[in-house]
C-alpha cells in the first residue's frame, strides 16, 4: 500500500468560493493563488495573490474534505521580491456557513488546524518553481477553510503575497507485490490464485463480465559457443463474476516489461514453481454484490540448446487491473448526426425509442414514459458535455507547442479545455466563464513542456455549466525539427 496526495479546488475561481477582506489589488485577487492553471513563474501579475492590508482568505470546497497537506510556493516575481512572501500563518476548518461568510478577524466557529511547521519558507531568489510542503494534523473533514498569514520575511511589511497554495487529501494505493521466478531447463509453471475482492454499502450484485489482455511472447538469449534460447508466454488472463446485476463496461489489465537474467554454467537446468499471492480489489457500485475474479495459469518454458545455460531469474513488475462498472439500466447511448456538416453528437443515458415534436417542444417515449428534452438537468442531476475537435496537426508536419487559446463562447460558470499531444497525456486547464448570455473571448495558456505534431482539444463543463462554444483559436509555436 503506499500513499498519494491529491489537491483539491473551490469549485470556481472568485470571490464567491474564496472570499477575502479588502486589501487584495486587482490582478492580485486571493484565488489567484489556488488556481493550478496560473504560472509559478514570471511576472507576479494575475498568477499570484497579494494584499498591503491582512492577509487573509477562506475557501470553500464544496463538500467536506479532510485536509492532511498544504503544497505552496510563497510568493516572488520574476525571481525577485521573494521577501514580500508570507511567514508565520494559522490554519482553520470549519464547516459552519456563516463562519466562512464573515470574513473579518473574527475566529468564531472556526478550529485552528496545526501543521508541522507554522511558517512558509521563503521562495528561492530564482525565477522558477519552488514547491514545499507543510503535513498538517488533521482528523475532522471540513468543507470552509481559512488561511491568515501574521507576518512576512520582510522586516517592515507592506505587502503580504503568496504565489501558490493548495490544500490535499490523502489516499491510499493498494499495488501487487513484486513477483521473482527461478526457472529452469524443465520450464516453469506459475499460478495465480482466485483473486478476492471486497464491497460495502451495496444494494445489488454485479453482472458477468471479462477481462482480457492480449498474449506476450518474451525471447532471451545467451552467450557462449553453443548459445541458448528462451520463450516466455503469457497467456490471454481472464476475469469473471456471476450472479450480478450490472456489467463491468471497461476493464484495462497493464503488464510492464520482463527482466531476464541468465548464468552460463556448465550441467542442465533444474526445474522451478512460482505462484503469486493472492491479489485483492475493492469494488463500488451502486448496487451490493458480491465479486469474485480468476486468472488462469501462467505457463513460462525455456529451452537449452546446448549444456551452457543452468539457471534463469526471472522478475514480473507491478502488474495493476482497474475495472469500472456500469449499471445496465443506465447504458443507453444515442448518437446524432448533423447532415449540414456530418457532426455527431453523443447521448448517454438516453433510454428511448422514439421521437417528435409538439407545438415546438421535443419529446422523447421510452419504457419509463414521455420525458421533455430541455432544461440544464437530468431530472436533479447535472448534465455532463464536452466537445472533442480530434486530433490535429494544423496542416504543419513541424513539431509545435501550443502556447495559447482563445475561446469564443457563452458560459456563466467553470470548464476544463484538455489538451492531448503526441504522448498521449491530458492535461486539464480550468476556465471560468462569466459572459451575461454574450459571445466573449476566453484566454487560457497551455504548459511549455507540451509538444508535438498533433493535438487533441476537448472542452467540458463542471457541475453541468452550460456553454456555447463557436470559435477556438490556438497559437501555434513551430519547433525547428519535422517529424
């Protein structure tokens, strides 16, 4: 098992979710310090939050979250003006609405959270990143807190400023252990044992399904006159539960690299049996249930050729299976297609079977009744959209960056623009918009490191924000090598 911190964020970035007193100048607002998509370097200017009167800001989560870290970057610009960064601090939680409200010096309502260590490092005199972290000792989930800064390193202050703070969670990571194998000139048989799996708060069962990975073949050979040969196959694994009422839509199962080891001694190879400890997985559905997965025997056979070869090690990495579920009655998909421009659009949980209108209201009739297509909810649910332009080089072969995008949309709320490039990594860049019903252009810049020929753009909104989007230009950096 071993452990991860994940940042969590307001749900929008602005005075409503990170309220502050009077002090923090235009372009230097409070939230500007907990949005993961400003700068850490550079000019200090829209990418930091600094004030000359208190310090001091709340912030709300949206729901309760037990906070066990603090990552920050204290405040600099361009590298310089490091001493106006925060010193001494207190840290709050609470979960009291009112408390969170009032944003004077007032402490009501609000418990002070300690940390190991009750100051922010100053940030290096270098224009670059700087993270630090400071463990917090923590056992109450809170969904309001407050961070007050009492000091800077600066002997006579006038400006209070910190670059970067976010507040994380811990989560644990359960992996598989490492697998070692001896084998030897009679080949080696590894079992992998019935995999047990544990679920709680279910209502139902989950449904058959399977997991398949496709066959490995690994060669190894050895030195010597004579030489030797090795085949290493892995079987296609298989999943299965029975008796369950969902289906398991997607499964992935990664097997990383093998390592071979061989020793030339003289004499024949002896014979060897690994098995592998019993795997487990924790399942949640919407349903309760009851999972059980199997995996069949993995089989590995070497060959000698010759009396060189005498002993093979063998070691297998982590090896991670993630599947997720989803309830058979939700999974209905509609697709739509535009005959102006041969645009699809796709639905899910779009359970009907036909369609009409009605004095200018679309109805849809299924199983479950007539249901009227508008409205920003599902019944009480957010809807969920995005819009995915697809892979693009631009109709330039060159290795590129992309710097910049404008986006000219209508929204009144949060989205994310995901940029994919050649190495297949998204990286998500939150925008907020505040338009009033109108078109307006949107800027948002995209990390230096992503590179490549082509791009993957994709628009989503947060908590079903609606959005109209009718035009994205990207500035294009062209790099001086072609693919």
């Amino acid at each position: 098992m071993s452990t991860v911190f994940v940042s969590q964020y307001p749900s929008a970035y602005n005075g409503t979710y990170v309220p502050a007193p009077s002090g923090f100048a235009s372009g230097y607002e409070a939230y500007n310090a907990l949005n993961p998509g400003k700068s850490l370097v550079g000019d200090a200017y829209e990418n930091s939050a600094k004030t000359d009167v208190v310090f001091r800001f709340h912030v709300d989560l949206g729901s309760a979250k037990l906070i066990k870290r603090l990552y920050y970057e204290n405040y600099h610009d361009s590298g310089a003006s490091t001493a106006y960064g925060v010193k001494n601090f207190v840290f709050y939680g609470s979960n009291d609405a009112d408390a969170f409200a009032d944003t004077s010096s007032s402490t009501t309502n609000w418990v002070e959270i300690t940390g190991s260590q009750s100051y922010f490092d100053q940030h290096t005199d270098v224009n670059e990143a700087d993270p630090k972290y400071i463990t917090l000792i923590n056992a109450v989930p809170y969904r309001y807190y407050r961070v007050q800064g009492t000091s800077t390193w600066e002997s006579s202050p006038w400006d209070y400023g910190i670059r970067r703070l976010e507040l994380q969670t811990e989560e644990d990571i359960v992996v598989m252990p490492m697998l070692e194998i001896t084998a030897g000139c009679d080949g080696i048989i590894e079992v992998l044992p019935l995999l047990g799996a544990e679920s709680d708060s279910f209502t139902g069962e989950i449904s058959t399904a399977s997991l398949q990975n496709v066959q490995m073949t690994m060669m190894a050979y050895t030195l010597g006159w004579n030489g030797c040969a090795i085949d290493c196959d892995l079987p296609v694994p298989t999943a299965s539960a029975s008796s369950l009422t969902g289906e398991i839509s997607e499964g992935d199962c990664d097997v990383p690299f093998f390592t071979v080891s061989a020793t030339l001694l003289a004499g024949g190879i002896s014979q060897g049996v690994a098995t592998l400890p019993t795997l487990t997985f924790v399942g949640k559905t919407i349903n309760t249930g009851t999972v059980s997965k199997s995996l069949p025997a993995l089989t590995i056979s070497a060959y000698a050729h010759g009396p060189l070869l005498h002993t093979l090690d063998e070691t297998l990495p982590l090896l991670q299976i993630v599947a997720n579920l989803v309830q058979q009655s939700t999974a209905f998909r509609c697709y739509v297609l535009n005959t102006e421009n041969s645009a699809i659009t796709e639905y899910d949980n779009f359970p009907f079977n036909s369609f009409c209108t009605f004095k200018g209201k679309h109805l849809a009739a299924g199983s479950n009744g007539i249901t009227l297509l508008e409205g920003n909810k599902d019944n009480s649910t957010d809807i969920k959209a995005y819009f995915n332009v697809g892979n693009n080089d631009f109709d330039l072969p060159n290795i590129k960056k992309v710097t910049d995008a404008y986006l000219s949309m209508k929204g009144d709320g949060s989205y994310y623009l995901t940029v994919t490039s050649d190495d297949g990594t998204p990286h998500d860049y939150l925008l907020t918009a505040t338009t009033g019903g109108k078109i307006k252009n949107l800027k948002t810049n995209v990390g230096k490191g992503k590179k490549g020929r082509f791009f993957e753009l994709e628009l989503s909104n947060i908590n079903g924000a609606d959005f109209e989007l009718y035009d994205m230009v990207l500035n294009v950096e062209l790099l001086k090598r072609n693919i």
